[in-house]
C-alpha cells in the first residue's frame, strides 16, 4: 500500500513538473510576443514621427520661402515708392 501512494505521488509530482514547464514555454512564447508587438509599435512610431519631422520641415521651408517672397515684394514696394517720390 505505501508502494502505491509512493507511485501515485511520483506520477503527481511528474504531472505537475510538466505542467509547469508547459507554463514556462508559454510565457516565454509570451514575452516573445510582447517583445515583438512592442518593438513593432516602437518602430511604427518612430516612423510617424520622422514623417511629421519631415512635414514640420516642409512647412518651415515654405513658411520662410513665403516670408521672404513678401519681403522682397515690400522690398520693392518701398523701392517703386521711392522711385515715385523723386
């Protein structure tokens, strides 16, 4: 009879040893998955924000190009003005 507790044990004691390796391949199958989700959403974010970088650029450079367009245009506003007053 103790023969037989003993076995059952073993065998109980051998389920349990496989359940938990089970349970660690999962959470490594897990934290894998994270890992990769995360390193995809941070790679999808950097490009956004390269993308609006480069819009942010852009605008600048239209904005000065813009800015300096008008002041040449009052550049010669003025000029024409002087022009006229001689």
């Amino acid at each position: 009879m103790l023969k037989d507790e003993l076995t059952k044990k073993k065998h109980v004691l051998e389920s349990i040893d496989q359940l938990l390796s089970m349970l660690n391949k999962i959470d490594v199958q897990i934290q894998t998955e994270v890992v990769k989700h995360l390193n995809e959403e941070g790679n999808r974010n950097i490009l956004q924000m390269k993308q609006l970088e480069n819009e942010m650029k852009s605008l600048r450079n239209e904005f000065h190009h813009q800015k300096d367009g008008r002041v040449s245009e009052t550049d010669k506003e003025h000029s024409y003005h002087l022009t006229l007053s001689y």
